[in-house]
C-alpha cells in the first residue's frame, strides 16, 4: 500500500471542514481528557491504529484558553512487516474560535523522514511553513488536526441533503481546498453500538489511489460528541475502513442529542 495507509489518515482529518466564517456552536464538543481511539482496516486486515488526544495547553498564546490536540497513527504490528508508519501530529488551538495557533507533524513512513513546524496568523491570512509564508482566502485556515475538531462543532442546523462545501486548510506545504457533500442521516451499527449518524461525502481525485468512480463516505455521530465513527472509500485495489473502536472522557453521553 507505501503511503496509502498515512494518506487515509490525513484525509479524513479534514473532511468536515466547510469554507469561509460558518456558524459554530459557542458550548464545546469536546472537553480535555477526551480520547478517541481508530482502527483502520485494508480489506479484512486491520493495518493502523490511530490515538487522537484533547488536553489543556501548558504553552499560553494570545488567546486566554489553549487546548493541545495530539493524533498518532502507526500500522499494527502484523502490517509492519510490509510498511511501517508512526507519525505524530500535534495541534494548538484558541478553545473559543479553534483556530489553530501552532502546528506541529512528525511523519516516519518506511524510510521517509519529515517534521513540519507551522504557524498561523489569521488577521493577516497567512500561514508559515518550512517553505515560507503562504497566503490564505480564507479566515479560518486549519491544519489537519485544528480542521478535525473545529468540524465537530460546525453549526449544521440548516444544512439540507445535497448541499456542498468547501474546506481550506495547509497541508504539506500547501494551502488547499476540498468539496464536501451532505448526504443525510442514517444508522449504523459500530463497536459502540448502533448510533445515528450524519453522512458526508467529500470529493477526492482519481489516479493517486483512488479508482476513477471511488466515493468517499464519512459517518458523524449525531449527537453533542460529533465524532466521526467510520470512513469507507474503495481504491485501486480493495478497499480502507477507518472505524472507532473506543471513547473516553467524552462531555456528553454518546449517541445523546443536544
């Protein structure tokens, strides 16, 4: 699979994430002290585990409150022998706007080596890179992490079946944006029950791992949590499964709408 493993990864980090100033609720999805942990299959074999982590933030910026977001994705010991992956990503966020202040990536995939350093100016537009500075069109530019959760806390009220958005966010260097489509609520059966769900389909481009009609599709629990609970999307050959396989120090009861 080389990279396909830490790509999935990466690309369901941002897929909730429309584009320009959206609505957020004012109280929190999220809480520090809050684990999730993912499983993210290749077909029947279970390939990476993925730890994302919510704390308070011991480095103080501008604004009053900073929260620490933490992911790490590494493949499981079985799919070791075929590719290894154990990167680190770690995210600083205003607990009000959570727009990103710091961003940090520390990727080891096989022999690769990477570590980025980004930081955010949102009041100029402009985000700093290992490459220099970049220029936004938006006022609220995430990285992967800060993209993540803000999404959980999008005000989606008024969004009806079919509507699309666009996400901008920095990623390797560059500032991007991606087209999500709402597709609707529905049921589904995960390793913490049967949960409602709001289901998303963001777009993704053919050639790189993708088959030419593969689709995308990410299911949100509908309730105070908004936590993806399972991504699918069929590539070159077979298909990759990310999936929650546990919760802990959530702030509201999963599954309970607020």
């Amino acid at each position: 699979m080389k990279k396909t493993t830490a790509f999935i990864f990466c690309f369901i980090g941002v897929t909730l994430l429309a584009h320009g100033q959206l609505p957020f609720r004012k109280e929190s999805a999220f809480q520090a002290g809050e684990e999730l942990t993912y499983r993210l299959r290749y077909g029947i074999i279970s390939a990476a585990v993925g730890v994302l982590k919510v704390e308070d933030s011991s480095i103080k910026f501008s604004s009053p409150h900073s929260f620490h977001l933490s992911a790490r994705g590494r493949t499981s010991s079985a799919f070791s022998v075929f590719y290894t992956v154990d990167n680190r990503y770690d995210s600083y966020i205003d607990s009000r706007t959570y727009l990103p202040h710091y961003y940090t990536e520390n990727i080891r995939e096989g022999n690769y080596r990477r570590t980025d350093i980004v930081r955010f100016d949102h009041r100029r537009r402009t985000v700093v890179g290992n490459k220099g500075t970049f220029q936004s069109n938006s006022d609220q530019t995430f990285d992967l992490l800060s993209a993540y959760y803000f999404a959980r806390n999008l005000d989606l009220s008024k969004v009806k079946v079919g509507d699309s958005f666009k996400l901008t966010y920095f990623l390797n260097d560059e500032i991007a944006t991606l087209g999500i489509e709402y597709i609707g609520i529905e049921t589904i059966k995960t390793a913490l029950g049967t949960l409602e769900c709001l289901k998303f389909s963001p777009e993704i481009k053919p050639g790189r791992i993708f088959k030419k009609d593969s689709r995308l599709y990410l299911w949100v629990t509908n309730d105070g949590n908004r936590i993806p609970v399972k991504a699918q999307v069929e590539i070159l050959v077979g298909s990759v499964t990310l999936e929650l396989t546990d919760a802990s120090g959530l702030k509201y009861p999963l599954g309970e709408k607020q």
